[in-house]
C-alpha cells in the first residue's frame, strides 16, 4: 500500500519499532508555578541489550532548548520493559502560554520519541472583562446590545442548540458511522456523535495566547467533551467557523465549535463548550483569556454578516 503522506517514516518509527522509548507523566497541560515530572521507560523488543546513553530535551515552537539532560551508562535489557529514571523540570521559566515539546533519544542506537505540553499561565482570577458581554443565552438583550454595537461573547446552553448539535467527541469517529449508528440503535445503544474532530487556523489572531494545531490535539481534550458543535448549514458555502467540528461523510454538516458574526453594529462571538464548567482545568481557563483577549483587540472585526432572525433560528 502508499503511503498517504499523513505520518513519516521516522514518526512512525517513533512508538512502532523494536525499541521503543517512553515518558509517562499525568497530564498534558500545566501551570508556569507547577513542576513536570515523568517517568522514562524503555521498551527493547530487539534482539540484544543495548548499552547507551540517553539525551532528553525540551523546545519550545520556536525550536529553542529550554531544558534538558543526559542518563549515562543505561543498560537496557531485551525482552522488556525498563525504568530508565525520571525527568523533572520547573515550568516557572515560562512567561506565557506555550507548546513545548520533550525529546529523548538513545546518544549511539539513534532511537526516539517525542511528547507534546502545553504550558499556562496561573489564572488571574481578579481580570475585569471589560467593554465585553458575556451571555449564556440568546435573547432580546443580547439582541438589543449587538445592534447598538456592543461585543457579546455567548455560550449558549445545552438545551438551547439541543436539536441542532451533536455531543462533542475527541476521537474521530471510527470507520464507517451509517454501519455502527445501525448497530447502536439495533442494540438500543448510544448513537456516537460521528464526527471527526477540529479544523482550525493556528494563525488565527484567537489563538495568540492558545497555541494550537490545524488539528485536534491533547490540550483540547476536555474543551471538546464539554462541547456541543452547532450546525451552521444555514449560513454561506463559503464560511467558516474559527473552529470547525468536522462531519462524517454520511452527514456532511458545517458544525462550529466557535465562529463569530457581525450583528447589526456589535460583533459576536460564540462557543459552545461549556467553558464555565471545567474552568479548574488550565487549558480550559487559558482558551477563556485568550478569546477575552482577541474580543479586546482590534482584531476582533468579522466580516460575516447575519441577521438576528437567523440566530433566532440557531441559537
């Protein structure tokens, strides 16, 4: 079979290969005042012990070292698994939100593997929202505040976008959703959402202080599951959410996770993650900030214009 292009061979060597190096820490995301620490393993299924040193280091986006260290002298027996020792790093150095990556490799044998972190700052629980509405449901205020040119940031409730959204899910949906939502229902089962994860723009000015992916990544694990994406196929061919849910082939829906409008003389924002929720979760917390952010910019002019009916209609 080709390859698709959608994974090197030297990724793919990374987790599938005779030896195989793993890190093993609780979470993905953290906070600048917490401590990282994780676990190094080494699984050797090849066929002899290798005697070697292993490199670990920590860059950030910008490829720059921001840590590291060497393990001497390892001997990793064949046959199994190895605790090679532990890796720990303060993330106090890190003055705002930023994806790192962890690097460890075996210095002469050349085998390795990477891990994504996102790293936050602590939430400053005393920031004002200013010039910024923040609603949980559509109705004659906000409407009234959009057309006298306010900025409204909305989560809409669960049961209000109940009949035209589906639950969020992390994973893409697997294989084939007309065939297994069958089963489901046959087996009186839940029915699984059937989508199959986020597309988005990294250099959306939203993100300026939530680093991201084109794609589904770790960091949005819980943001996603707190989610109910929002059909949009009432809107234009031609646009797009910030944050678009993509639809299985059965279905083919626009789903938004977040998009925005412009409304009369004010500007939109909506996201239907349940962001209030699980804000204890720094990931959560640091989308918040930064959509704040981007609502307090000059950046925050759309251009899509819609009419109150059609969010009537929607929302």
């Amino acid at each position: 079979m080709d390859s698709k292009n959608v994974i090197s061979r030297e990724s793919w060597l990374q987790s599938c290969n005779d030896v195989v190096l793993l890190l093993q820490f609780p979470k993905y995301c953290w906070q600048v005042d917490e401590v990282f620490q994780a676990e190094v393993k080494a699984a050797n299924y090849s066929r002899q012990t290798i005697n070697d040193d292993l490199i670990w280091q920590v860059v950030d986006r910008q490829g720059r070292i921001v840590d590291g260290g060497t393990m001497k002298s390892l001997k990793l027996t064949n046959g199994g698994l190895t605790i090679v020792g532990e890796i720990s790093m303060a993330l106090s150095m890190m003055s705002s939100a930023e994806r790192l990556t962890i690097n460890v490799a075996l210095k002469k044998s050349g085998y390795s593997n990477s891990y994504p972190l996102w790293v936050y700052p602590a939430p400053n629980k005393n920031v004002v929202v200013q010039e910024i509405s923040v609603a949980e449901k559509w109705d004659e205020t906000v409407e009234a505040r959009l057309l006298q040119g306010a900025k409204v940031l909305l989560f809409p409730s669960d049961e209000s976008i109940q009949a035209k959204s589906v639950a969020g899910l992390f994973p893409p949906d697997f294989w084939n959703y007309g065939m297994f939502k069958g089963i489901s229902e046959w087996a009186k089962k839940p029915v699984s959402p059937g989508t199959l994860g986020i597309l988005t723009d990294p250099e959306h000015p939203i993100f300026n202080d939530f680093p991201t992916d084109p794609h589904t990544n770790w960091q949005w694990w819980s943001i996603i599951k707190a989610s109910r994406p929002l059909e949009l196929d009432q809107t234009s061919p031609a646009y797009r959410p910030i944050v678009q849910v993509i639809d299985n082939l059965e279905r083919n829906h626009k789903f938004g996770l977040i998009f925005e409008f412009s409304v009369g003389k004010g500007s939109l924002l909506v996201c239907t993650a349940r962001l209030k929720e699980i804000l204890d979760r720094p990931e959560a917390y640091q989308l918040y900030q930064s959509m704040i952010n981007y609502m307090q910019s000059d950046d925050f002019t759309p251009d899509y214009i819609v009419a109150p009916s059609l969010l009537k209609k929607l929302l």
